[in-house]
C-alpha cells in the first residue's frame, strides 16, 4: 500500500505519543476509510479515530494564495491496549 508515506516526528507529535496518538503523512487522495482498513490489517490494531488535515502547498506563480498541496497528514489513536510500531523512513 502506497497510502502511508512516513511517520512525523516533531516536537508536538512526541507529545502526542504521550497519548497514545500517531501521526503520518498519507497520499493527498486517500481516504480516512482506506487509511484506517490498512492501519488495522498491517499493524493488528483497532483503530478509536482518526483526524486528518492536509498540509499547506508552496505558491506558485506571482500570487501566493495559489497552493497545491502534495500530501495529508493523519493523527491516528489507537483503542486502550493497542500501539503502532514507530518505523524510519530513509
């Protein structure tokens, strides 16, 4: 599956962690359904919810509000008792 891209880690989604809440970037066509069906069947996990927001693009041309933006990123919480291997993308 060509869905998830990688796992983010900055400052705010270590804290998330504390949470017990993972945070990817997924292709910008994606849906929240197929994303959460493959999370469940790859990791073995049920998934509680999912928030997703897409991530402002560069501007093109003379006029900045133009934006085209490349990917998605998802906030994914597990159900208590389930948890999401981090993995390094290269």
């Amino acid at each position: 599956m060509n869905g998830i891209k990688n796992q983010v880690l900055t400052e705010k989604t270590i804290r998330l962690l504390r949470n017990n809440q993972y945070t990817s970037d997924v292709g910008p066509g994606s849906s929240k359904t197929e994303i959460k069906n493959w999370i469940e069947r790859f990791f073995s996990v049920r998934v509680k919810s999912m928030n997703s927001h897409r991530l402002p693009g560069e501007g093109r041309g003379r006029r900045l509000t133009e934006t085209a933006s490349n990917c998605k990123r998802m906030i994914i919480t597990p159900q208590p008792g389930y948890s999401i291997p981090l993995f390094l993308s290269e």
